[in-house]
C-alpha cells in the first residue's frame, strides 16, 4: 500500500550539510505492521515525516526517492494535494501527548477538527462520529468528558485520544512516532494492544517506528532496521528475531535485557533501614502522600531494586534516604546512624559514604564545569586530596568509567549522553562511598549506551564493594541487576522478594501485571 | 576510546565553554557588534570628555546667537552661542551615569532580593515577593515626579529613584531563575556532594543565571535613560547648570521651528545610545540563549 | 475563577491604602506649602485660609479626614483653584486623556500585534526584519523626540496636521496617538512575535498540520490562543505605561488632558490636587493590572480550573 523507494533526505545548515537519510526502501501493506527500528541520529522520524512533508524544507531538504501511495508519489505532490492526503487518508500519532495537543483547545474540538475539515460534514454529526470514536479507543463515559482540556486527562488517557483524531477520517495507513515511548509500562501495553486491535478491526497498515525491539516483538508484522540514515536489515519478524544477519541488528538484540542474575548472595546484615518512612507534599489544601509508611532494608553488599511506574513513589525515597527531600515521618538508619537526625558536619561526613546517580546525564552536571572540575570537586571537599594530587586521581576516576582521559578539560555539552552518565557515576564513586543510589540511571539513554553503562554500574559494583539501590520502572533492566526487589504502587509497598522468585511466581495482582506487561514477552518465548 | 593517554591535567586539550560559544555567536551577529562599538566609543568620549572637549562647557558667545553646524562648531552653537557638540559630550555623561549607576543600584539590590528569595523558598520567599508584588502595582512614574518635586533637584535622589523602581523585575527574574535552577540535578549533586548553601549558590546557581541578568541588565539601561530623559524633559530630573541630552532635546524642541539642529543632533545622539544598547542586548539574549547542544 | 477575583481584589486594597498614605506624607513634606510662592498674604487671611483648607490641625489628623472624604469619593478642593473641587478638574481633564491613550493603544495593539505576527511567520526574512526594524524605531525614539520630529514634518513642513489642541477634529488626534502609541507598538510587536515564535515551534502545531488543516488554519485556530498570550498580560503594564507617557504627550501638543494637570499641579504644589489625582490614577492602573491578569489566566485553561473553573 505504501512503497518507499530510495528515499534521501538532508538538512543544510550554516554548519554544513548533513544526511540524514540515505537511500531507503520498504514497504507498508495494508492489515499489517511494520516497524522501524533505530536509536537517536538514525534517521527513522526524519524518513516518516519527510512521507507526509512534515519536514520543514529549508533546512531539510528531499534529494531524491519515490514514495509511492495509491499510485500517486507523494514527493511529487503539490503542498495542498499532499495536505488532502495528511489527516484523511495517512494519519499520525505522535509521542508525547502532552505536548502534541492544543492546551488551549478542548478535546472534542480537537477531535472534530480533521473531520470537519476534510470530510464537511455538519458539527452535530461530526460530534457523534467523535463521542463514538472516544467510545472505541477505550475512554469511559465520553460524553462527559469530550468537552475537557488535555491537562485533565492523564498520560495514557491522552494517547487514546491521539489515536482517536488519527482514526476519525478512517485513513488507510497511521504513522505512529513512538507513540508508548513516554508512557508507563502497563499502560503502554495496553496502547499496544488497543492498536493492534484497531489495526486488525479496522484493516489498516500501521508503521510503527521505536527505539525500542522488544516494544515491537509482540506486534509487528515486518521489521526495518536503521541506522545513521540507511537501512541496514529487514525481515519479518521471526527471521530478525531468530535469525539476525547485520552485526547492528545483533546488538540491538543483545542489548535487550534477558534472564536474571546468577549469582548468590550469602546472607549479610543490612546497610541501610528504612522504618515507616512518609513523605508528603502539600499542594494548596491537598497533601500528596508520595510515600506511605514504607519500610525496607538494604542488605551489605547487594544491589536491590525498587521498581514502580510514575507516581509510585520510588524516586521520593531514593532522595528521601539522601535528604534531598524533607521526610515527613519515619526513621532512615545507615549503617546504625539515624540519618534523618543528622545535621551539619555529621551530616557532611555521611555525604561521603553515600552518593546519587540522577537519570538526566545533561541535567546533572553544571554545563558551566569542566570534567576536571566535576570530579575534583567531591575529592577537595572532604580532603581526599589537595590541589596538587587531585589530577592525577581524577584522571584514575576517568580510566575507571572508561572515559578517555584527553577529554578532562572539556565540558559537559561536548560529550555524548552516555559519555556524561559515566562522568556522572565517575562522580559518584569519587568519595569511594558504600552505598549508591541510583535513580533510574540508563532510562534516558539509547538501548545499546544502556547496556553499556550498566555493564559498567556492575563491574564498578563488585570492583569496589558497593551497595546499590537501584530505582527503576524497567522490570527487564532490574532482573539483571538486582538480588532482591521491592514493588512500589502509590507509594505503598506491594510486594518484596528475591529476584527469581517475584518473576517465576509473583504473589500480588500489581505484580502480575506489571510482569505482563514487559514488552518482548514473545520474544521470550521465541528464544526460549 | 584512542585518544592518546596522558599523565597530567595540563596536556588536555581546553574544552569549549559556554560563555566562548556564546562569545563566537555574539560576533557573528552584526546588529550587537555594531552596537558594542557605538557604545564603547561614546563611553571612551564620555570618560574624556573634560579633556577633549573643543569649549568649555559654560563658553558663552552671546553675539553669535545660534547658528548651524560650521567648521568651528561642528554641530552649531545654541542661542547663548555655546558649542553644541560640547554640550551634548558634557550631557553625554549626566545620561550615561544614570543610566549606568542607577542600573548597578536596581543590579545589586535585586540580584540579592532575588537569589535570597529563590534559593530559600517557603516563607522567605513568600515575604519578600509579596513585597515586590505590592510594589510592583505602584504607578512609579507617579512617586518619581512627586520626589523630584518635593525633595527638589539633586543627582543622588534621581539615580536613587530610578534605581529604587528598575530592581523590582531584576529581583523578579533572578527569583524566577534561582528557583528554576535550584530543581535542576546538578544542584541536587551539589547538594547529595555535602556542598555548603554558600558554597552552592557561588559556584553553582550564580554562573548559570547570569545569563538572563546580563541580558536584562543591558536593557535597562536604555529604559533608564529613557526615564532620566522623560523627567529632564518635564524640568524635573537634570537641572540647570548641568545638562543632559533629555533636557537638549526640550530646549530644541522649543525651537525647533527656526534652529532644527537644536533638536536634532541631541536627539540623534540619544536614538543612536539607545539603540546600540537594545541591539546588544537582543544580541546577547540571542546569543546566550541555547544552553549548548543536547544530542 | 471568582475565588482568583477576590483574592486579588484583597490584595489591591493594602496596595492603595499605600500609595495614598505614601502621597499624602509625601506631599504634605515638601518644603513650601501652596501659598508660599504668591504673593505676601495677610496673616488673617492666611489663618483663614489654613484653616479651610484644614492645615492647622496636625498632620495625623489631616489623613484621617481626608480618608473620611475619600471613602464619600470627595477629593477635596484645589488649592490653586479656589471655587474648583479636585473632582471638577480630574472630570474635565480625565476624558481628554483617556481618548488619548484609547487611540494610542488602539494604535499600539493594531499595528504592533499585527506586525509581530506577520514578522513571526517567516522568521529571519524580510517579512521578519522590516517590521522588527521599525518595531526598535518606536523604542528607541522616545515620545519627547517622536513629537517635536513629528510636529516639525507633518505640522510644519509639510503642513499636513494641527500641530497642536485638541478640538473635534480628527487630525488632531492623530500624531498625538500615534507619538505615544508608537513605543507600545514596538514593545507589543516584540513581543507577539517571540509569542508567536515559541508556540508555532511546539508540538501540537506539528500535529495540527499532520491533520492537514491549511497553514492560515493553523495559525489562527491554534497558533495565537496560545502566542497572544504574553501581549494580554502586558496590556496592564501597558496601560500603565500610557498614563505616565500622557504627561509628555500632552506637554508637547498642549493637550488638556489630566497628564498636563497632574504635572503642573505637581509644580504648583496643589497638595489636593496632586493627591486626588495620583489617588484616582493609581486606582486606575491598578484595575487595569487586575483586569488584563485575569484575562490572561483565563486564556489559559489550565489556570483557569487551578482558580476554580471548570
């Protein structure tokens, strides 16, 4: 249905010209899905809004290719017949619902816009053919809710919406843009699931582009593989997932956190205590209880888990054992000393044996310190080392999360994201501490960087004997990680337990799933 | 990984920072550059002023009345026959101080007002913008003619005054920074480091909100001057003997119809002044805007 | 969004108690009381008229009757015009400068609005620098400079406009509007289009053009809910701005409009008079700051349920 053929796209700046799209080819057939699969820079959002000249054209610009569409070649097309096509007959959805729908606009205006426009029909049937459309991507009660604003829907409510304005006009293909990448894990399975529902319901082709392999096992039909602009496999599914050629596509399949972690831990007694921690924030006359009466422990030596979706309050506890955020009640016990309690030198002299690891690589750094100045900082402030011995350790601190030392001097917007997560972990051990938290420290990373840095998280781990506590909402990454894990709902604790034994038999509902909805379970099976 | 291994600090290459990029778009623009220079070469005339001015600055020549623009006096003389471009490099200072120093005054009390009440938050915080807000609402131009009329005219009191109504969105903005820049991670590092308040908001929160203040700051000064201009011109602000370029421009306006230079040049000046100075702040809001390339 | 109303409204009392307070002391401090400048006056007489216009009793006092006054709404009788209450020239002149400002704003937000909007369509064009250009003409030619140059092309040279008055012609509002609508101008074009600019670079402008909606579609259905946004929260400012601006205008075109008043009141040292009128301006402005907000949160239909809406 949809056939693209040697399509290459470039952006000229003042810089130069880049290309960002090389000569591409495949094909999109009705009732079925193809995905494209690439991480950051590979071209996969460039080639798909360049179909529908979503591109602005100057900088980018088409060099060359056909793509071809009920026999008509959309590159050819003029802007007002291609814009005919765009909304009616290829619809997107896109990846961040909050900021692709109007704030100021209701939903239901929203919803009825494409309709109107394309297919002129009176407002009454167009707000019927809306209610209905609300009705099938699963929204409860639309008529009460079809006059509201996006902020009042939440995340995953939003995304229905998305696809709903994409179906309205009943358009032969839907181009979807990472359209679960921002949501949490069990509602993007259920995305998933509403639209390959649709998809088969309705007999559409969707072309689905991720990040994300394992997101896609369960669904597509085809698999295009792309990287720095060009193609480098495709296949159908099983062949790419059983029987990978291209050493890219290899490593991306590599790169898909499996199985579990082998080794044993002997029983040891724990670091850190948490007893009945809560830690509420108020809002006007609401409080927010982020963290409610939760307790846990942290053994010497192990690397456990805290594992919830948004709002469960795992990223509130992570800070809460640092004092990064005030505790409302409870008690934080490291190694015997009550945390909670501590103030001025006490409190420093604890800095040093307990770190943070942050998720934003770029935000965690000051943009206005070099590398050098990010490393020695830790190393002068507690005495480690003076002014003239701290180069050489900062240097040691480079070779040991594997940054390459010439880059010392340089700042933090020169380096990749994966290379700045490792000077932030290079921060972090600085002090040589016990225990580290790490606050969901790959998710913003390019799968392949991701198993990467957490390859070096577990050697530094064992290198240098640390405890860590490891937050995360990726069940896939924690398996391999931790020795125990701890779940989180709505800042209650659901269940604790063993690595193995949560998976093989999860006891509470929650559990269960989320354990269901780890994208790629499929995929398990295939390799199983 | 094969860049080569180095044993010392000193071997690495420097890394480019913020402020150089910033620099590099800052030239390429040629607005800005255009206005650097112009301001640059009227401050440089304005410091030298008592040493290359061609008259002193109460030479009166009553007989040759006002006459225009000639070889002896380049941009004519006024109707007590002083040399125009004179008086308008002696106005050049009155102007330009105020408009520096009654902005370093707003400078320094809002970038203290604002970083306090941002960086503690809470109570604190809500005190002092409360302050602010409740000032905010104050028909300022009101209360400066009225101060300018009731304690009469003294140089101080002006740059006091407009000073006293620039720092409030000084204040305003460096909060709004300092307050955004607290929940950025690396502040937390800082914090999770053992840091002291002190030590965070030195090295930490104060370079990365310099940026919108430096912006700010250079566009206020022309309001400022504008302010100064608007007040020498109802006869409030600068007073007799001394001059400004807003009191030239009223003189000139009186007469405009018979000696248009008496206008014209003063107001040229001024236009010139204030546009230098909106070019490059608008240059330097361009250019410091991008926080340097995420991938 | 009536609880966001009120609280407000709470807040511009303390405000005003303020700035009445602050002008009385002010005022009442200056050297020189309003009769010190005429001619020698006869003791007598001059006890009478002190105790008219309530200047013997001590200042304290003085500030309680006058508030008494004020909450009747009686400013009190002008100094300088015996026979002519505060309320009679404010009535006189009050109209005058609010039609001024009128067309100056209808002015500023005409030409300025559509001229960043135009400008933040293509931007660093043409269509961009032109109007932007212009648009740092209105601000860095002051209104006491864009006058005189005004007066002295179109009234003088060319002859075209009343160079000064302010009768029932229309000519004669027009280079006194445009003088000092032209820096609000500016500043609402700037600001139109850096609005304009960050919102038509947000997402949901990609997704409303994914629908297909033509470009002009785009734009005005969800480009400038959201990019007019910073313009409506300026117009209190603005307005603001336009008060005090009307104090050189009307100097300049001899305009008897309430900013003239004000200023030669200030210089006459009319105590009530200058009160009175800084009273109601201020009263003005800090409705207007009030008015132009709650638009500005209503625009925003987040704010608008955060204050109580729907």
């Amino acid at each position: 249905m949809l056939t693209v053929e040697n399509l290459s796209v470039s952006f000229v700046t003042r810089m130069g010209t880049t290309k960002a799209v090389d000569d591409i080819s495949f094909t999109v057939e009705s009732g079925k899905i193809t995905a494209i699969i690439g991480e950051s820079g590979s071209g996969k959002s460039v080639a798909c809004y360049s179909l529908l000249g979503l591109i602005p054209q100057p900088p980018g610009r088409i060099d060359g290719g056909r793509v071809m569409f009920e026999n008509q070649d959309l590159l050819q097309l003029k802007p007002e017949q291609l814009r005919k096509i765009r909304g009616r007959d290829i619809a997107m959805v896109f990846q961040d619902p909050m900021t692709c729908l109007n704030p100021y606009m209701t939903i239901g205006n929203q919803l009825m816009e494409p309709l109107l426009y394309h297919k002129h029909v009176s407002q009454a049937q167009a707000r019927k053919r809306a209610l209905e459309l609300l009705e099938e991507v699963g929204i409860r009660d639309p008529a009460s809710t079809i006059d509201n604003y996006p902020h009042q829907f939440s995340g995953g409510m939003r995304q229905r919406v998305m696809i709903a304005m994409a179906l309205i006009n009943e358009p032969k293909l839907l181009i979807a843009d990472e359209p679960t990448t921002a949501l949490d894990v069990t509602i993007q399975a259920q995305i998933l699931q509403l639209l390959a529902g649709l998809q088969t319901k309705r007999d559409i082709g969707i072309l689905f582009i991720s990040h994300d392999l394992a997101v896609v096992a369960d669904i597509a039909d085809q698999i295009v593989v792309m990287q720095a602009g060009r193609i480098v496999e495709t296949g159908d599914r099983d062949a790419i997932f059983r029987n990978a050629h291209h050493p890219y596509t290899q490593k991306l399949l590599q790169a898909i956190p499996r199985g579990g972690k082998a080794v044993e831990l002997p029983a040891t007694e724990p670091l850190v205590q948490v007893r009945n921690l809560c830690t509420w924030f108020q809002s006007g006359k609401t409080s927010v209880k982020a963290v409610d009466n939760v307790s846990f422990d942290v053994l010497r030596g192990e690397v456990l888990g805290l594992v919830g979706e948004s709002g469960s309050g795992k990223s509130t506890i992570g800070r809460s054992l640092l004092r990064l955020v005030p505790v409302t009640s409870g008690e934080v016990h490291f190694d015997g000393i009550d945390v909670t309690a501590l103030q001025g030198r006490g409190l420093k002299n604890l800095r040093r044996r307990m770190q943070f690891i942050f998720q934003d690589p770029f935000a965690s750094l000051n943009p206005r310190m070099t590398v050098y100045d990010t490393l020695a900082e830790p190393l002068l402030l507690h005495g480690i080392e003076n002014r003239s011995t701290v180069g050489a350790h900062v240097l040691k601190l480079m070779d040991d999360v594997g940054l390459a030392r010439a880059f010392v001097r340089k700042y933090p917007h020169e380096f990749s994201g994966g290379q700045r997560q490792r000077i932030a972990i290079g921060r972090a051990l600085a002090t040589r501490p016990e225990f580290i938290v790490a606050d969901e420290p790959v998710s913003a990373l390019d799968v392949t960087i991701q198993a990467q840095i957490l390859e070096l998280m577990r050697g530094l781990g064992r290198e240098y004997g640390l405890t860590m506590l490891f937050i995360t909402h990726d069940l896939a990454v924690v398996r391999q990680l931790a020795d125990r894990i701890v779940v989180l709902q709505k800042g209650k604790i659901v269940e604790q337990a063993r690595t193995e034994d949560l998976f093989e038999s999860p006891q509470q509902q929650y559990t269960q799933q989320l354990l269901h909805s780890i994208p790629g379970r499929s995929l398990m099976e295939l390799n199983a | 990984m094969d860049a080569p291994t180095i044993t010392d600090i000193a071997q690495a290459e420097q890394g480019s920072s913020l402020w150089r990029d910033a620099w590099l778009r800052l030239r390429r623009n040629r607005l800005a550059v255009f206005g650097l220079a112009v301001l640059s070469f009227f401050i440089v005339i304005a410091l030298l002023t008592p040493w290359i001015a061609p008259y002193a600055y109460a030479q009166q020549q009553l007989e040759l009345g006002a006459t225009p623009p000639s070889a002896a006096h380049w941009l004519g003389t006024d109707i007590f026959g002083r040399d125009m471009l004179t008086q308008i490099m002696y106005g050049g200072r009155i102007s330009l101080a105020v408009g520096f120093i009654a902005t370093s005054v707003a400078l320094l009390i809002g970038i203290t007002w604002g970083a306090i009440a941002g960086y503690f938050g809470g109570k604190v915080d809500a005190l002092m913008m409360r302050l602010v807000d409740i000032l905010y609402a104050l028909p300022f131009m009101i209360f400066i003619v009225l101060l300018m009329v009731v304690f009469g005219r003294n140089m101080l009191l002006l740059f006091l005054a407009i000073g006293a109504v620039e720092w409030l969105t000084m204040a305003r903005i460096m909060r709004s920074q300092v307050q955004s820049l607290r929940q950025q991670e690396f502040v937390e590092a800082a914090i999770s480091l053992g840091l002291s308040p002190a030590t965070i908001i030195r090295r930490h929160l104060v370079p990365n909100a310099l940026g919108p203040i430096i912006v700010y700051t250079t566009l206020t000064i022309p309001s400022v001057m504008l302010l100064e201009a608007f007040l020498s011109f109802l006869g409030l602000g600068v007073q007799p003997p001394q001059t400004s370029w807003g009191l030239l421009i009223a003189y000139g306006a009186e007469t405009m119809e018979e000696y248009p230079w008496l206008l014209l040049y003063p107001g040229l000046t001024l236009v010139l002044t204030l546009f230098s100075l909106n070019f490059l702040g608008d240059g330097l809001r361009d250019a410091l805007d991008v926080r340097g390339a995420k991938d | 969004m009536w609880r966001f109303i009120g609280f407000r409204l709470l807040q511009s009392i303390p405000v005003l108690l303020v700035v009445i307070t602050v002008t009385f002391f002010l005022v009442r401090l200056a050297p020189g009381g309003p009769f010190s400048s005429e001619k020698a006056v006869i003791p007598e007489v001059k006890a009478a008229l002190e105790e008219q216009y309530r200047l013997n009793l001590p200042m304290y006092e003085q500030y309680i009757a006058y508030l008494a006054d004020l909450a009747e709404g009686d400013l009190g009788p002008s100094f300088k015009y015996p026979g002519r209450s505060v309320n009679e020239l404010i009535a006189a002149g009050f109209p005058v400068t609010a039609e001024l400002g009128f067309y100056a704003l209808l002015v500023a937000i005409s030409i300025g609005g559509i001229a960043g909007i135009v400008a933040s369509l293509r931007p660093n064009s043409a269509q961009d620098y032109i109007p932007m250009s212009v648009a740092m003409i209105g601000i860095c030619v002051p209104s006491l400079l864009m006058g005189p140059i005004l007066i002295l092309v179109f009234g003088i040279y060319l002859e075209w406009l009343p160079v000064s008055g302010w009768g029932d012609m229309p000519g004669d509002k027009i280079l006194p509007a445009i003088t000092l609508g032209s820096t609000y101008a500016a500043y609402i074009a700037r600001l139109s289009r850096a609005g304009m600019l960050e919102v038509m670079s947000q997402d949901y402008i990609r997704t409303a053009r994914a629908k297909g909606l033509p470009e002009w579609q785009v734009v005005v259905r969800h480009g400038l809910r959201g990019g007019l946004i910073p313009v409506v929260a300026f117009l209190g400012p603005a307005f603001a701005g336009l008060l005090s601006g009307s104090f050189v205008v009307e100097t300049i075109f001899q305009i008897p409009g309430l900013g003239r008043f004000y200023v030669q009141a200030a210089f006459n040292r009319d105590y009530t008079m200058i009160l009175g009128a800084t009273v109601f301006l201020a009263t003005l402005i800090i409705v207007f700051n009030l008015l132009s907000d709650i638009l500005a949160a209503w625009m925003n239909p987040r704010l608008r349920s955060q204050y109580g809406g729907r």
